[in-house]
C-alpha cells in the first residue's frame, strides 16, 4: 500500500514538473513570434551621462549657413520696408511748400518808463539840446552842478563831479550847465583837471598860463 503511494506522488510530481516545464516553453514561443513594441521616449525622464541637452536644430546648424540665412532675411526685410516706406518718404519731400508752421508775431519792446522820465528831467533842467552820455544818471548832472557851484566841497565830491564832466566832456549838457559863465567855465575846467590829474591823463601838476589862455569850453563839449 505505501509503495503504490509513493509511485502515485512521484507520477504527480513528475506531471507538475513537465506542466510548469511546457507553460515556460509556450510564454518564450510567444515572446519570440510577437515583436517587441517601440516604448515612447520621454524627453523628461530620460537621462543620460552628459546630462540633458539643450541644443536646438537651429544651434546645430554650421556658422557659415546661420549668416546667410540671416542676410537673406535682412535682405526681404530691406526691400518689404523700401516697398512700403518708398511712396511716403517720396510725398513728404516732393511738396516742402505745404507744411505749415505757425510763427508767434514778434513783439515790440516797449521804451522803459523810467528812460522817458529821466529825458523830461533832462529837458527841464538842462534844455531842449541837453544830452548825457551813457552811464551816467540826471542825479550824477545834477551833483556835478551842485559842485560846480559849491568851492568849498569836498575833496571827493569834486573828483566826482570832475570824472562825470570829463566823461560828459563831448556832449551838449557841459555847455549847459556852464552858462556861458566865465566863473563856471573856470570851475568846470578845475574840476576835469583834477579827474585828469588823478588818473594821469595830465603831466604837470598845476595847468600854466599858457593853458588858462589856451582853454575853451568847446573843445572839452563839442
């Protein structure tokens, strides 16, 4: 009885060996007939050595065919822009005349109030002929004139009043204020010596005989 068991339980075996044995040979039969499929790269996911690379199909072209892409480029573009530009520019220069620019009208500058007061002032102490040379005030003429009549001023009032006849020397208001007066024409005359003497205009210190005789009023006011 055991030995019949035993050959039973060896005939099992042997049959579940010779299943599993036949169930290996059919699945490689299958994975040699049916061919393998292509699995999808995935540019994300697959790695490499080197890394992953960057470069695009316009880096991997040669130097010398980017150039000459790019003057062709430049080139359409050249000629789309003279094409489209060409007529506008031709128009702008062709009629110059019709640009219209305004112009504010200029204005006229108005005399000063105060030039029209000091000529009044002038007229009316001086004379309708009374003229002053320029920098010099009617408050200047009208110290000048006190000095004249004053001999006892100051020092620095008649070097004063001496550089504003002397710069006045060529104009009408020295004859005016001198008044056809021999004491004034003196007086003035004293008084442009010392300006003259002051900047070294003169070289003598005191005027001689020979120019009191000399002097006339005309030759310092005309």
């Amino acid at each position: 009885m055991t030995m019949i068991l035993f050959i039973v339980i060896t005939a099992l075996l042997c049959l579940l060996l010779l299943g599993i044995d036949s169930f290996r040979q059919v699945k490689q039969r299958k994975e040699t007939d049916t061919p393998h499929e292509k699995m999808p790269l995935d540019s994300s996911k697959s790695t490499s050595i080197l890394g992953k690379s960057h470069y695009q199909l316009s880096q991997l072209l040669p130097n010398d065919v980017t150039s000459l892409k790019t003057e062709a480029d430049m080139k359409d573009n050249t000629k789309e822009e003279s094409t489209f530009a060409g007529p506008s520019l031709e128009t702008e220069h062709d009629d110059p005349e019709e640009i219209d620019v305004d112009v504010p009208p200029l204005e006229k500058e108005e005399p000063d109030e105060d030039d029209f007061i000091e000529e009044e002032e002038i007229t009316g102490l001086f004379g309708p002929e009374a003229e002053i040379a320029s920098g010099v005030s009617v408050n200047d003429m009208l110290k000048a004139d006190k000095v004249i009549s004053d001999v006892q001023a100051s020092v620095q009032d008649e070097e004063e009043a001496g550089q504003i006849l002397y710069q006045n020397r060529k104009t009408d208001i020295v004859e005016q204020i001198a008044s056809n007066s021999s004491m004034r024409i003196e007086r003035i005359r004293d008084l442009m010596y010392i300006h003259e003497k002051k900047y070294g205009i003169v070289e003598t210190d005191t005027p001689t005989n020979k120019d009191l005789e000399n002097f006339d009023i005309n030759n310092f006011i005309r």
